[in-house]
C-alpha cells in the first residue's frame, strides 16, 4: 500500500513540475534548456508506467542517444535541428497511439456504464479525455 501512496505522489509531483516549467517556456535559450532537460525525465516515467511500450521506449532511447548540446542549446544547425525534429516527431506520434488506444479501450466502457447510471451524455463523452490528461502521457505532450 505505501508502494502504491508513493507511486502516486512521485506522479503528481512530476506532473506538476511538468506544467509549471511548461507554463514558464519562453522562446530564449532558457526555455529551450528547461524544456530539452524536462523530456529524459518525463519519458521514463512513462515508459514506466505503460504496458507494451516498446515504441516509448524506442523514443526514449533515441533522446538519450542525441548529444547533450542538442537537448540543451537553442541555436542549433539544420542537421541538428531536424535530428531534434524526428525523435520528437517519434515521441509525438507513441504518444498519440497511446491516447487512441486508451480512448478505444475505455469509450466503450464509458458509455456502457454511463447509459445503466443514467449520466449526461457530455460526461461521458468527456471521461476519456480526461482520463488520458490525468496520465502520465499528458505530461509529455506539453
């Protein structure tokens, strides 16, 4: 029980890093550096956190192999930048997959209990949604 307590506090407290470096980001090199260090972290937390996540842990390793000056440094050149641009791209799309599959996975299950509890029709729409902005993928797609 206290594994599963501290499971959940090291979540929020990640999260919550999460969204306030997000809502801090400026386009100088100082957001950029604060956002290129947020990525490693917030990555193997879901890696983490998810079941059949070959592909996440594929992204993860793709940041992890990218030099150091590429995560940190806003001038980047073209080749570095678009290097940069494909693993998020990657991160992007494992991400996505993960939400679609959570939706297909749960939509169902929403509305067949929403419809036997007689719950308006726009919270069950919605239960999805928010149940995928509660995880730990939603912390990555800021």
């Amino acid at each position: 029980r206290d594994c599963l307590y501290l499971d959940a506090a090291l979540e929020s407290q990640i999260r919550a890093s999460a969204e306030s470096a997000a809502g801090s980001l400026r386009t100088d090199s100082s957001g950029w550096v604060s956002a290129g260090q947020l990525v490693e972290p917030l990555l193997q937390n879901l890696c983490l956190s998810t079941g059949d996540n070959s592909e996440l842990c594929y992204c993860l390793q793709a940041w992890q192999n990218l030099p150091d000056h590429y995560k940190t440094n806003a001038s980047l050149g073209k080749e570095e930048a678009l290097l940069v641009s494909s693993v998020v791209d990657r991160m992007k799309r494992a991400v996505g997959d993960l939400s679609d599959m959570t939706t297909s996975n749960l939509q169902p299950i929403a509305h067949a209990i929403g419809s036997r509890t007689d719950c308006d029709r726009w919270t069950v729409e919605l239960f999805t949604e928010e149940v995928v902005r509660g995880g730990p993928a939603f912390s990555v797609s800021l």
